[in-house]
C-alpha cells in the first residue's frame, strides 16, 4: 500500500496497531520552560489588549456574550482533547502557542484577498488548510517543540490547538464587525465554524502516525495526509455552500448533521491513538514525562 492510499484509507478504517514504534514515541521533551512561558504569557497579554481594544465600542456585553457562545464547541472539544492526552499530556505554555499561531493564521487569512467566486472561496479554503499543515510541520520538525510531539495522539491535541486559535480569531472579527449578534445565526456561525477544526486535528494526527511508524520519513510521506485531509476539508466546504439558501434553522441542523460525520472520523482516530500508546506501555508508566 502507498503512503498516499494509506492516508485516505485510515480515515475510516483502523490501521494495524503500531506494534514496534519508532524510538520518537519514548523521545522526553526539551521545552526550555522560560521561554516558552514567557511566550505563552505575552501572547496572552497581547489577546488581551487586542480583546479590550475590540471591545470599547458599542454593545461591548453583547458582543462578549456572543463570543462565548460561538466558541463553547471550540473549547469543550480541546478540553476533550487534552483530557483524553492523559498517558502524556502537552506542555500547555505550548498547547497555549499553538492557539496563539492560530490566531495568527486567522489574522493573514482576514488580510489576503482574493476576488468573489465559487472558484477563489474553495481556494481560501486550500490554503488555510495548507497553513495549518505547515505550522504542524514545522512544529514537529523543530528540535524543541518535535520532541513533545511523540505521537498522532500528540498531533490532534496540536491540530485542535491551531485550529481553535483560528476560529476564536475569526468569530471574534465577525462578531465585533455586528454580522451575527442574535442567537440563532451565532449558532450557525459557531457551529460550521466549529467543525473546521476537526480536519487540522486530522493533519496533526497524520504527522505523529507516520512519525510513530516509520524511521524514515519524507516531506512527501508527510504531505501524503495534508491532501486526504483536504479533500474531506473541501468536501465539507460544498457541504457548507450547499447549505447556504437554506433558511437558517434547517442550514443549523444541516450543518450539525454533517458535521458530526466529519467529527467521528476524528474520534475513531483518537481512539485508536489511545490504543496505541496503551500497547507502547504508556499505561503502565512508559510514557515519556512533558514539562507542565
């Protein structure tokens, strides 16, 4: 089997266990501790002031309740997410970077424009996606922040991660810009919004899979997941489009159903991360210790 057709077939069926994996998924983390909090506490305080700046203008309550309410999901998937890491949970000053380099990409994508049409909104879309997947890439391929990325349970903690920074960006814009400041169409936002994250969660997973797998790894082999990923991305994406005439309490319960095919695929792969690193020993005390 390719490495290609392993990357779309393991989307919906389980791929053998790992029996013998790579020495990466016992590698101890090499965080420096004081940097990287540092930097967690300045992005913060930076989200903060820009939150603040955001938020001295008219309807200041209602816009804050608004944005909670979009990204209730968002949260209570990461949590999910971070409890379930439980064998060797991330650092969170880098679980919180990553959230940070979300918003970040939410930020360029806001500042890149593209002409109307069909055509450019999925291509948006392509490179969004293509952002989230260097960033993973490049957070693994580091000699510092890829020795805390041990495994695909590792990579959809980070996935979830990025893409949670992106959509806390964009509603945040969409909302303060007045677009959807009544429950029912912030529901819809939050909701379509929220199922984009599932498919950085499932790059992320793809990359700590090969790396848990294989000795040898190539850019290529890496890729190979980006663009399986992608295309279940954009066929979420018509999904959406489609979708749009409807009125919005049937768009709602359209988009929650076909969302949660997506995020099933995500929650079948989560599971079989876990079974993996039971195998490893993970269970018993094996698992590598991550700085807090």
């Amino acid at each position: 089997m390719s490495v290609l057709s392993e990357a779309f077939t393991t989307l919906f069926k389980k791929p053998p266990p790992i029996v013998k994996p790579t020495g990466e998924v016992y590698a101890l983390g090499q965080l420096p501790p004081i940097k990287f909090s540092v930097m967690a506490v300045a992005a913060a305080v930076l989200a903060a002031v820009l939150l603040a700046a955001g938020f001295a203008v008219e309807g200041l309550f209602q816009v804050l309740g608004f944005l909670s309410l979009s990204l209730i999901p968002v949260a209570g998937l990461l949590a999910w997410a971070l409890r379930t890491d439980k064998y060797e949970p991330e650092p969170k000053s880098l679980v919180l970077m990553v959230i940070g380099l979300g918003g970040v990409v939410a930020g360029v994508y806001t500042a890149v424009m593209l002409p109307q049409g069909l055509v450019f909104s999925f291509l948006r879309v392509g490179l969004v996606e293509l952002a989230f997947f260097l960033v993973l890439y490049a957070l693994d391929a580091n000699r510092f922040t890829g020795r805390e990325f041990n495994d695909h349970l590792d990579g959809v903690v980070y996935g979830l991660a990025l893409g949670a920074g992106f959509v806390a960006y964009s509603n945040y814009l969409t909302i303060q810009a007045g677009a959807y400041l009544n429950p029912l169409a912030t529901a819809t936002l939050a909701l379509e919004r929220f199922f984009t994250i599932v498919f950085p969660a499932l790059t992320g997973w793809w990359i700590g899979y090969v790396k848990a797998k294989y000795v040898s790894v190539r850019f290529g082999d890496l890729f190979a997941g980006f663009v399986a990923v992608l295309v279940l991305r954009l066929v979420y994406e018509g999904f959406l489009t489609a979708f749009a005439a409807l009125a919005l309490p049937f768009r709602l319960a359209a988009t929650a159903v076909v969302g949660l095919l997506f995020l099933a695929v995500l929650v079948r792969r989560v599971r079989w991360a876990l079974d993996d690193e039971r195998l490893w020993g993970y269970a018993s005390g094996m698992a590598p210790v991550e700085r807090k």
